[in-house]
C-alpha cells in the first residue's frame, strides 16, 4: 500500500518560508555589510606601516633590517598572520597626514603622543618614553635656563612635537626663536650641531643617547619638556578593530616580558660608556684596527661570525694590544687563559693570529654549546658572559633566575641575577661558588656598544658584509640544557 506524505499546513508553510527569507536577509548582511579595517588587513594580507629612518626606529641594511619599531611591527603583523610593508616618506611631518588620510593602516615611528596629534590621529598603547632635550656640543654656548633659551636660535624638525612644545612655551617666553627643517632625520640634525653648522637643536633624549654613542661631544643642555610617551598612530574613523587588535598585542607582548626584552635590545646598552672611553675608543680605531682589522675578518669567515663582533671582544679584553697582559695572567689581543690556550692548541697567546683565531673559535665554541632554547640576540650575550667568567657561572646564575620565577634563556633576567653570585647567601648554594658576577654584565654591555660604534663607522662596504646578531635560528644540535639535568640546589 503506498504511503501518502504529510501535508504541511498553511501556517507551518508560512514559518518556512519566513524562515528561508530570514537566512536570506542574513546572508546577504553578512556578505554586503563594509568590511573592518582588522578584515580588510586580513584578506589584503598585507598590514602597511608609515616609519622613518633611525637608529632608534628602523635601519634598512641590505642583509636584513633592524630598529626597535620595525622588531615591534613584524612582531605585530606576525601575530595577525599578515606580510610587513614599511613605507617611508621623503619627510617625518608627511607620516601623520598618510595616517589621517588613510593611505597606510597605522604609523610606527617614534611617535609622541601630544594634545594636538590626538585630534588627527589616534594613538595605540603606549611602550617607550622620551623627554625633548636642547642639545648642544661640548665646548660650545649653552643656555642654563629658559629665559637664556631665549638669547639662541633653535633648529628643530619640522613637524616633530618639539614644534609644539616650543610653541606652547612662546606663550611665557615671547622671544623663543626657532628654525625648522623639513626632511631631515635626528641623525642629520645632530650631527650637524656636532659639525658646529647648528648651534642648538632640540632632540628626544633616546635620539640623543643613541647618536652620544657615535658623536660623544653631544650634550643635554636642558630638559624642555616632562617626559613624553611613545605610541602607534591610527586613523581616527570609527571602526577601532585595528587599534584593538594592536592593544591586545601590546598586552601580550609586555605580559610574557618580549617588550622589556625587546627595549633591553635596542636601549639597554646605549649610556654604558662614558666620554673618556668613547673617545679612548675612536682613537683606537683609527691608530690600532687598521693593523689586526684583516686578522679579524679572516678568522670572523672562517668562524662565520662578524668581524666586528670579534674586534669589540678584543677591544674589551686588550684594547687591541697584543702584548697585553691582565693581573690573573691572561694575555694577548683575545686575553686567553693558559689553559683555554692549551685547549685551543694555541702555543704563544701574544701572537696575534694565535690569539684571534683561538678567541673566535673558544667564542664560536661557546655560542654553540648553550641550550637549543637560547634564540638570538641573547644567545650572542650570554656567550659573551661565559666567554668573561666561565659557562658553569653562567649556568648557575641561570639556574638563580629560573629559582626567582624569571626566565633563563633570556639575557634580560639573566643579567639582573648575575651579580648575585658575589653575595654568600647565594654562591654557597650553587655549584661553581663565589664569583664577580656584576663583571660580565659591564662586559656584555661594553662590548654592545663598541659593536654598535664600529658598525656605524665601517664604511657601507665593510658594514654590509655580516649581519648583527639577530633573531636567526640557533645550531641544529646541542647538548642538554643543565638546568635540566642538575639539581637546583636554591
């Protein structure tokens, strides 16, 4: 007998029909309602960036780029799965214009939040702080005060916030006189008041850091402002998904310590030396490099390592003397120990062949033998701390941190806890002892910055040829991490 099928009645026809018309509607919202600003980077794929050239921003070197705003916006595009492109205009005040206007998705360029930027643009979270600083070059007039200020002609960059700053102070000091000049970086503008062309400019106290490394005769005469915060520029429309995307980013990445890590990067190093040893250092270069520079490039290929590297490691241990001998009994230009020479096969550590050679390959050794988990730049620092006061107080103080909740593998923490291994309380319990352990901290650091001050005086042909370290994967194999196979003993 066949089977009759149900009939619908007319009311649950109407329900289906309102129900298919009621998908339509959804659907055809979904697919016709404007994408977000989030969306629209997500499909392009592309997350478009406004900076500008500088040592504190971003370095395009032929071999890979560098700057603490280019590492913080690949970080950012990287965690939205997007490509990075950098675009950079031919001057700094046409950034926040592109930004308003629409023509980039954000700025990320040393940018400081003011009371009039924020009615063009908006600004992310905040990361990094700076204080605007009249500068000037040792031996040269100097204002002491405000109301001398007003007796010398300013150069500022034009449209940086050191233009609105100093219009804000004309309102009390009606004779402030300044000059401003269009598409010129920090770096121009400074060295031209340590060339004597400029007599006075005014520069954010990090440009003025970063370039005292190279040019040492700088100087602050002044603080003009309270200090000021840095942030991400973003147009002021009121779709906000890309700022939030932005927020969520930062709070990430300062939550599990990558941006303190990052700052110690690029900052932590830049006011170790002093006058004196800068100047010390210049001299040096231009009197001793010349003579051992082909002895380190040849080793610095054989090792692949940079040749720069090698000479700011041999800069700290014998300021590049051959014949140097310290009061522990280490000598020559790499400051071997006898029986680190012994290992080495090295039989006269005064001969500087012996002595590079066997430096870079006791570095190299080094480098290699720290855990798989050390990623660069950190894993360059903390084979320089070995290479000062040995691997297994480096280890212990490795083993202090992880104790204090902080991480080992980074040279950010390790470095807070290194000096802890002169203090009884803390060397008893380890197992390599007493050592002074806030020296390979000066170390690393000193070698930083002569690093840093020989890339910036090589010639763009001998600067290109090895890349700093950076952020390239480490040697395929390496031995077991002894922080996890040696007790604690804290």
């Amino acid at each position: 007998m066949k089977r009759r099928r149900p009939r619908w009645t007319l009311n649950q026809r109407l329900e289906a029909l309102a129900f298919v018309l009621m998908l339509t509607l959804i659907l055809l919202f979904t697919f016709m309602r404007p994408m977000t600003e989030l969306e629209r980077t997500l499909v392009r794929g592309e997350l478009v960036v406004a900076t500008r050239i500088s040592t504190t921003t971003y370095q395009p070197w032929s071999e890979g780029s560098d700057g603490l705003e280019y590492d913080l916006t690949t970080a950012f595009a990287d965690s939205l799965g997007v490509r990075l492109k950098l675009v950079v205009p031919g001057r700094f005040d046409e950034i926040l214009p592109m930004v308003a206007g629409g023509r980039v998705d954000m700025a990320a360029a040393g940018i400081t939040m003011t009371r009039a930027r924020l009615g063009e643009v908006r600004f992310g979270p905040a990361y990094h702080q700076v204080t605007e600083q009249v500068v000037y070059r040792s031996g040269e007039p100097a204002p002491e005060s405000l109301d001398e200020l007003q007796q010398h002609p300013l150069t500022v960059i034009a449209g940086s916030s050191h233009v609105e700053t100093l219009a804000m102070l004309r309102r009390q000091y009606p004779d402030l006189q300044w000059e401003e000049l269009a598409g010129i970086t920090p770096e121009e503008l400074l060295r031209q008041v340590w060339e004597g062309k400029v007599a006075l400019a005014v520069a954010d106290s990090i440009e003025l850091a970063s370039m005292r490394r190279f040019y040492p005769e700088l100087r602050a005469a002044m603080d003009l402002s309270e200090p000021h915060f840095l942030a991400w520029a973003f147009p002021r429309h009121k779709d906000r998904t890309l700022i939030q995307a932005a927020e969520r980013f930062f709070e990430a990445y300062a939550a599990d310590g990558r941006l303190a890590q990052l700052l110690e990067r690029h900052y932590g190093h830049m006011e170790v030396l002093d006058y004196p040893g800068i100047l010390t250092f210049m001299n040096r270069i231009r009197e001793r490099l010349p003579r051992h520079e082909p002895l380190f490039r040849e080793a610095a290929e054989y090792y692949d390592v940079d040749w720069r590297l090698l000479a700011a490691i041999s800069y700290q241990e014998s300021h590049w003397n051959p014949n140097a001998v310290s009061r522990t009994g280490v000598r020559g230009l790499m400051m071997l120990t006898q029986a680190t020479a012994g290992q080495l096969g090295v039989q006269d550590r005064t001969d500087p062949r012996e002595s590079v050679f066997g430096g870079a390959e006791y570095f190299m050794n080094l480098h290699e033998r720290l855990p798989m988990g050390i990623s660069e730049p950190d894993r360059t620092w903390m084979a320089l701390a070995a290479y000062n006061v040995g691997m297994g107080h480096l280890h212990d103080a490795r083993r202090i941190t992880r104790a204090q909740d902080k991480d080992p593998d980074r040279w950010i923490d390790v470095m807070e806890h290194l000096p802890l291994l002169s203090q009884p309380n803390w060397y008893s319990n380890t197992r390599y002892g007493y050592a002074r352990g806030w020296e390979p901290v000066q170390y690393v650091q000193n070698i930083r910055g002569f690093y840093d001050i020989l890339t910036w005086f090589t010639t763009p042909e001998q600067s290109r040829e090895q890349r700093p370290p950076s952020d390239s994967a480490p040697p395929a194999t390496h031995p077991p991490d002894p922080l996890e196979i040696l007790p604690l003993g804290l």
